[in-house]
C-alpha cells in the first residue's frame, strides 16, 4: 500500500464502511443508539435555542464554557471518526509507523496551549481574525481570513459528508442520498437554531462517547492478552505478515521530505483549524482559555493511546479470523475497518452497534463546529466588518450567520452527492494545507512580529494559500490518482513544506518593502496588541 492510500484510509474512513453495506446486516442496536443520540442532542437543541438571543451567545455561547467542558468540547471537534478507525487501520496496516498522524496531530496542541490560546482568548470575539485585526487592516485581514476559512471548511465538510452518507446508509439501509441529507439536515438544525450553545453540548456528548467506546475496547483487547501490553506485541510480531519490522520505522512513509512535508501539515494546519481556534472565545477568560487548550491535549493524548491498543489489538485478534478477512487475506470493508470488526470479535452485535453509532456521532459534532465555524465568517467577518464596515445592527448580523449556516448545509449536501464514490482524500489534505499555509503564519506572525503590515500579511497569507492549492493539484493525488496523467509535474504528495516556507517568506518580504505601512503608528499597534495579549487591558 502507497502513501497515498495510507492517508485515504486515515482521513475517509467512514467512507469505506460503505463497502460493507452488501455484506453486513442492520444493526438494531446501532440504530437505537443512534436515535438517542439524535434525540438528545436535538432536546438540547431546543434549550440552547432559548438561551441563544444575541451575537454573543451564537458564536462563542455567551463565554460561560468552563474549562472542562470546553476540553471536551475541542476534543469531540477534534477526534473524528477518521482518528479512531483510520489511526487503528493505519496500525494495524503499518504497526508502530501508523502512529505518525497520532504524533503530527498531537504535537500541534502545545503549539496552542502555549503560543495562541490565551492570547487568542484576550485579543479576539468570535474569529481569530478579530485578533489579528487589532493591529492589521480590517478589509485585507478579514477577507483571506474569511477566504481561508470557507476553504478550510468546505473541503473538510466535502468529506465528511460522503463518510457520514456511508455510515448511515449502512445502519438504516437508506439511499445514499437520503443519508446525505439526514447529516446535512441535522447539522443546519444544531447550528441554525443553538449556535455555539448546542454544538458545544453536541460535541461534549460525543466525546464522552468515544472515550467510552474507545477505553473499552482497548480494555477487552488487553484482556484476551492478560493485561500484558508486552504480550500484545509478541503476539502481533508473530502473526503480521512484516514480523518484526512493525516495530519499526520506515513501512508506511520511506521518504523522508514526504515525512516532513506531512508532519508540518498537521502540526501547522492543527494551530491553523478555524474551527478549533474558535472554541477559546466561548471561555469566560484566558486562564480558562489555557486550561481547556490542557484539557483537549491530555484527553486527545489518551485517546491516540487507545487507538494505537486498538490498532494491535486487530492484528491478533482478526488476521486469521475468516469472519473478517478476504480470500485476499484483506479486512472486509478495506483496512480501515479494523476497529469495527474489532468492536464485534470481543463484544459482538451490541458492542458494534455502539461502537458504529458512536462513529456517526462524532461525524455529526465535527459538521456542527465546522458549519458553525463558516458562518461566523461569512456573518460576522465578511458582512459585518468587509461589507459593512462594522456598522450593521447585531440582529442583522446573526440574521446572516443563520442564513448563511443553512446555505453552507444546502452546499455541503450537494456537493456530498456529486462526491459520492469519488476519491476526496486530497480535499481534507487541502483542509490541513490550507490552515497551515494562509491561516497560522498570518495568526502567529501577528502575534509575535511587530514588522508585520497588512499588505504583508494579506499578500504572503494568499501566495501560501495558492501555493499549497496548485502544488497539490500538479502532485500525485490530483494530477495522477484523479485526473489520470502518467506522471505528476510536482513529486510530493503534500505540498506544507513548501507552501508554509513560501508564506513565510512572502509575509516577510512584503512586509519589509511596505514601507507606508512600517510607521511608528503601526509598531504602537502591536505594543498595545502585545500588552492586550497577555493582560486583557486596553494600553
């Protein structure tokens, strides 16, 4: 297996559970779980609705999420379906060379607990563009920040869409289409009428649940092998095809730019996740901002841990079972299956179905901050600040943000059915690539570089957006795997190493030729910034 089938298996794993749909049965016990989950979550909804009466309580629930909660929260938007099977699939594939997506997407957290979260806390509302317009020109900074996050999302929703379509149309049999539009309905409902009140809850929920799951099953895999994590690796060593070696580096990534490349991705793209970013302006203060950023590291830790028993855990319970082996000596359902089948070797039909719902829900809280995330962009970036200058009413700007979270779900359900059966890896690498080229070094930089102008940093932000989109489009994944050329015009699958070091190097450039922009004023701006960052008090 190539690299590039290794990344689809980690970021579209419910996609491929719908290769199963012919060869499993309904699961009763996953339809019911999932019906409670739905239930809930939209009883919560009709609360958080009431609660959710101005701006402030839409985007960033009225900052009366504790520390805790909020953890939670970023760690249900965080760990999605594609963590928890795909990593284990990745692992079981690949042994310990599986973990280097746990490693890039974990690193990135202490880069947001110790650089951005509570200066991001300080300085912004509801955007992250609200902390790097303090110092930096309204019109140039909203408009690529709002650029850079509608791509973000969209690519991201793209996939998740076709996963969540899968997944559903396996558990209740329905069309594909019709599962599509059950997700997209659902999330325009979760967001639309509970903002960040009822997304926060969705999310928290989920994470709950997937710890759960998780925790137990990683527990009845050290069970079978007496609580002994030695044994589970001699066991493993023994029966994978690659022996020894799973141990090892160098079986799932043997080139070590691609390596870097990949690991800058997540790393970069982690700090640059819209979506994520938003969650510290629903805390009541940077303290609390810092705690929950804590909070998500050590429950995201834990649950990559969990993954990686897991991942082990199927190489010795099913490489030789034929319930869920091809004649090929292949998983059913490619894979990325291997916690599934997994969940049902050591817990059978109940245990699955729960393990399966579970999946779905974490789909669903990942669509929610994701919608939610794009709506506040368009709402309250782009209409309330680029078109309006600032100057439009609060009811008109939630107005927008509500009307825009339905026209996002109409998108991302229409563009989840044209992208049904087609390979959209690439899309979420985008998503990553995105983030880590326009979105960080415009944030960071802003932060930490007094010599940043706006025109810099609106210029370099869109070379290093553009950059990462051409490189991966003339790549492999595009210009071979998709669009069928011979050979890609760009080696490299993933362009982050190049696409970051060209935003950087833009950023700085532009900036120091722009001198009009390098006055005195401007350096004052981002010493009252600085000040604001680490105190909240206006110098």
């Amino acid at each position: 297996m190539n690299f590039f089938l290794s990344f689809t298996s980690l970021l579209l794993v419910p996609f491929d559970i719908y290769a199963l749909s012919d060869n499993k049965t309904t699961n009763n016990y996953a339809i019911l779980t999932f019906l409670l989950f739905v239930i809930s979550t939209l009883i919560i909804t009709y609360f958080a609705s009431k609660k959710t009466k101005n701006k402030d309580s839409f985007y960033a629930a009225g900052g009366k999420i504790t520390g805790l909660q909020n953890g939670l929260a970023i760690a249900g938007d965080y760990m999605s379906a594609a963590s928890f099977l795909g990593i284990s699939g990745l692992v079981f594939f690949s042994g310990f060379d599986g973990l280097i997506y746990s490693i890039g997407f974990l690193v990135g957290w202490p880069i947001i607990l110790f650089l951005l979260a509570e200066k991001l806390k300080n300085l912004g509302k509801y955007t992250f563009a609200d902390a790097t317009s303090i110092r930096l020109d309204q019109f140039y900074i909203r408009i690529l920040s709002s650029v850079g996050t509608l791509l973000t999302i969209l690519l991201y929703l793209i996939a998740q869409m076709v996963g969540a379509g899968g997944l559903i149309q396996t558990l209740f049999g329905l069309s594909y289409e019709s599962a599509v539009i059950i997700i997209g309905s659902l999330m325009i409902i979760y967001v639309s009428f509970g903002g960040m009140i009822a997304t926060t809850w969705v999310q928290v929920i989920k994470a709950i649940l997937l710890l759960f799951g998780a925790s137990i099953l990683a527990f009845m895999v050290l069970k079978v092998n007496d609580y002994s994590i030695s044994k589970l690796f001699n066991e493993a060593t023994t029966i994978h095809r690659k022996g020894q070696d799973i141990l090892f580096p160098g079986q799932l990534i043997d080139e070590p730019l691609s390596a870097i490349s990949l690991g800058m991705a997540l790393i970069f793209g982690t700090a640059g996740l819209p979506h994520i970013l938003m969650r510290f302006f629903t805390v009541p203060d940077a303290r609390s901002a810092k705690i929950s950023a804590a909070y998500a590291t050590g429950f995201i830790g834990y649950f990559y841990i969990l993954t990686f028993i897991i991942g082990f855990g199927a190489i010795v319970l099913l490489t030789n079972n034929s319930d869920y082996i091809n004649t090929d000596g292949s998983l059913i359902g490619s894979n990325n299956m291997a916690a599934i089948h997994l969940s049902h070797a050591v817990g059978g039909d109940i245990f699955l179905g729960f393990i399966s719902a579970v999946a779905f829900a974490t789909i669903l809280a990942v669509v929610s901050g994701l919608t939610l995330a794009g709506a506040s962009a368009i709402g309250h970036d782009l209409y309330a600040y680029v078109i309006c200058k600032g100057k439009t009413s609060e009811k008109k700007e939630i107005f927008i943000s509500k009307i825009s979270t339905i026209i996002l779900g109409i998108i991302a359900i229409f563009l989840g059915i044209i992208f049904e059966g087609q390979n959209v890896a690439f899309m979420v690498g985008m998503a990553f690539a995105i983030a880590a080229s326009a979105n960080f070094p415009i944030l960071f930089l802003s932060l930490y570089w007094k010599n940043l102008t706006s025109k810099g940093a609106f210029y370099g932000g869109f070379i290093g957006l553009l950059t990462a989109a051409i490189l991966v489009i003339l790549g492999p994944i595009v210009w071979v795997d998709i669009l069928g050329n011979a050979n890609p015009i760009f080696p490299y699958k993933y362009p982050a190493l190049f696409s970051i070091t060209a935003a950087f190097i833009s950023i700085f450039l532009f900036s120091k030729i722009d001198k009009e922009s390098l006055s005195n004023k401007h350096k004052k701006l981002f010493e009252k910034q600085f000040y604001k960052s680490y105190t909240n008090i206006e110098k």
